[in-house]
C-alpha cells in the first residue's frame, strides 16, 4: 500500500493545465485565472475624497489657526470639479474627484461653517482623506495572478478594472459512473436485495465545488464485458471518470481488469488510508481515472481528499489543496497503528482551540455521521491511542 502523502503525489505528478477560454465577467465567478490580471489603469482612476467635507490646499494656508476659508465650488462624485481658487474652499463628498490644487480634505464634523464660510481649528495635514490615484495598483501592476480562483472580492477588483471579459481554464468534465448488480436508481423498485444508488449525487455536489462540470452515466452491472464498453464510452469527451465500487479484489470487483481492457494502466490501487484503502488511479491519453470505493463515506471521503486536489489542479488553480484548520481531539481516541484515519468529525469552539468531536459510527458504509459532521480529521496512525487534546488537522468539507 501507498502512504497517503505518495499516492497523492504521484497522481498529482505532472497534470496538464486544461485550454484557457475567454467567458464574460458575469460568468467568470469561481474559475481559475489562465493569465495575470493585470491593471490597465491605476486604481483608483484619479484622486478623490475618503470623506464628505471640504477640499482645501493646506500647503496655501498661512499663519496659525484658526483660519476662515470662502467657499468657492462643489465636487460630487461623477463630475470633474473646477481647479480650486487659491485661499478659497470647495465643498466635497465621498469618492468625488479633488480639483486641482488642493491636497486635503477636511471632514465635515470638524469645520463650523458660517454662511458661504468655513472655520478651521487645526491646520490639515497635506493628503489627509485623500485617496490618491494608483494607491492600491499602479498602471501596469499584476492585480491577480494567473492561477487565482476568482472569489467575490477577486470579481470586484476585476469589475473595477473595467474588464468586461476573462481569460480562464475550461472547466474540467467529470463522467461518473456507478457499478453494482444492487444499485438501483433512486425511486425505482428496490426489490428484496437491492439499494437505491447514492454515491453519484454527493460526487457531483463535491466535484462542482471544485470547479467541474459533471455527467451521471447510467449504471452499469457488475459483467466485465458490459463493464469494458461503459468505461469506454464514458471516457469520451471527459477529462476525469469516477468509477464508483468494484475495485477491490472480491470475485464480482471487476472493474480493475475492465480499465486495463479499456486501455487504462493502473498506477496504484491501495492506499493507507482508512475509509477507502481499495482505491485505484489511472491515467491514459483519454482521460484519468479514479476507481472509488463503493461504499458512501469512503467513496465521498477518498473523492474529496484526492479526486477534488486533481480537478483544481487541471484548472491550474495555484492552491490545489485544501488550507486544514489546525484543531485538538475532544476526546481520547483509538487509531490504526499503519494506516490513516479520515474520521468524520464536528467542530466545537472552545475560547480560542478548535475542539473535534469525533463521531462514534465510522463505518465506511455509514451515512449518518457524514451527513452529521462538519469534515475530516486527519488521525495519523501509530501505536496506542491519542489522548483527549492531542493536534490534529480538520479539513472541511466547505474547504475540500
């Protein structure tokens, strides 16, 4: 068996990043930047005002205050003001441009105005409330890189930019396709030996989350001829198949000689890891290949910790992994003494510690604790147990 940290290494070893596509702005949330967004313009555009007040040239004033300033002007946002009057002083509100010549605003609070006549006690200071131009990028400065996952502030500052137009990765397709004589559709007649199937629409969920488009092949029985032409056919047009069950080494687990059938040389097929140690990867010219367990948790388990690092990465997302949040065991705790436990778990605060409350039914067939939990904590294995407090990371399944 591989270790954890191999097997995911080698099937993230060497990903192509997919084509880049030009989409609208208004589509472009959540895709992964295929170049450098970079500033045609300063931002902000030109200097303006942080605050309602009034525009004043504090390198003018002569003497000590308090000083008595005309008014002379006004400057609101979306009208290009007149250049300021020596000695005089020109009312200004928030993100309105500031005339030439001043360098300073004053809020409104600390004037006493007097007719078409303002009052200072205190000199301003040359650039206070002012937002200059190029402050926060200049001309020609990389906004995002290439390889950012466009969030809602990354859409604002492309907004700001003016762009009306990204270039991005193509979204990855992700065909998934269920295997089992048991498995029947959900709302179908189950019959005295069957089970509705239930892997494809968590799969689906996890696998938009990270960016993909997905297909649902129907499913396919467990007969190796029938097996060979769905894994065949689903790898047309798709860039990662899921198989779902099947890939362990019991007399009706057929779809590891399938894949080979269908021209899909396997790269590893068991990892050290608990739930989801029969799990397979291959890759061809067609597309790669993850081979699932079939049971629910491992299946969704083993799909979020490699299979979602793998579709960001064919996005050329610059931050393929989950960010683990560091946390401590609620309680003492049993582990495998050689493999790793991704146990379902819930967050609880405890003034500034992350506790995990691990949840008692682990099994891999299991669906109340993974409907229950908030993610996975990573229970490294070794001998005798972990004690109550002990660290451990937590992945959630908001950031797998």
């Amino acid at each position: 068996m591989l270790s954890f940290d191999e097997a995911r290494l080698r099937l993230l070893s060497g990903v192509p990043r997919l084509s880049p596509e030009r989409v609208p702005l208004s589509e472009a949330a959540g895709r992964v930047l295929a170049e450098d967004l970079v500033a045609g313009d300063p931002l902000p555009r030109f200097d303006h005002s942080a605050m309602d007040g009034y525009a004043v040239s504090a390198a003018a004033l002569v003497g000590e205050p308090p000083f008595a300033l005309p008014l002379d002007g006004e400057s609101s946002a979306g009208k290009a003001p007149s250049p300021l009057v020596p000695g005089t002083a020109c009312r200004i509100f928030t993100g309105a441009p500031l005339p030439g010549g001043a360098d300073a605003v004053v809020m409104q609070e600390a004037v006493r105005r007097e007719g078409d006549t303002i009052h200072l006690d205190a000199r301003p200071a040359a650039g206070q409330h002012v937002r200059r131009a190029g402050e926060d990028l200049a001309r020609g400065a990389t906004a995002l890189p290439q390889g950012s996952r466009l969030s809602a502030g990354g859409m604002a500052l492309a907004s700001m930019l003016g762009r009306v137009e990204l270039l991005v990765t193509r979204r990855p397709c992700v065909t998934i396709l269920c295997t089992g004589d048991e498995l029947r559709r959900p709302g179908d007649d189950l019959g005295a030996a069957s089970i509705p199937e239930s892997n494809s629409s968590p799969l689906a969920v996890l696998a938009l989350q990270a960016g993909a488009i997905v297909r649902v092949a129907p499913i396919v029985r467990d007969e190796p001829d029938e097996l060979t032409r769905a894994i065949d056919g689903a790898l047309d047009g798709t860039d990662v198949l899921l198989t779902v069950g099947g890939v362990s080494v019991g007399d009706h687990d057929f779809v590891r000689p399938a894949l080979a059938r269908a021209g899909i040389p396997l790269d590893f097929w068991k990892v050290a890891i608990k739930p989801g140690k029969p799990l397979a990867f291959g890759a061809s010219s067609r597309a790669r290949v993850l081979g699932l367990p079939g049971n629910p948790s491992s299946a969704i388990v083993t799909f979020a910790m490699f299979g979602m690092p793998l579709l960001r990465l064919l996005q050329g997302d610059a931050h393929p992994h989950p960010m683990p949040c560091p946390a401590q065991l609620a309680a003492a705790r049993k582990r495998s003494p050689d493999r790793l436990e991704l146990a379902r778990g819930t967050l609880q605060r405890d003034g500034h510690r992350l506790l995990v409350h691990l949840h008692d039914n682990q099994s891999s067939g299991a669906a109340t604790s993974l409907a229950a939990s908030d993610g996975l904590a990573l229970v490294p294995g070794g001998p005798g147990p972990l004690e109550a407090g002990a660290p451990v990371d937590f992945v959630r399944w908001i950031d797998a």
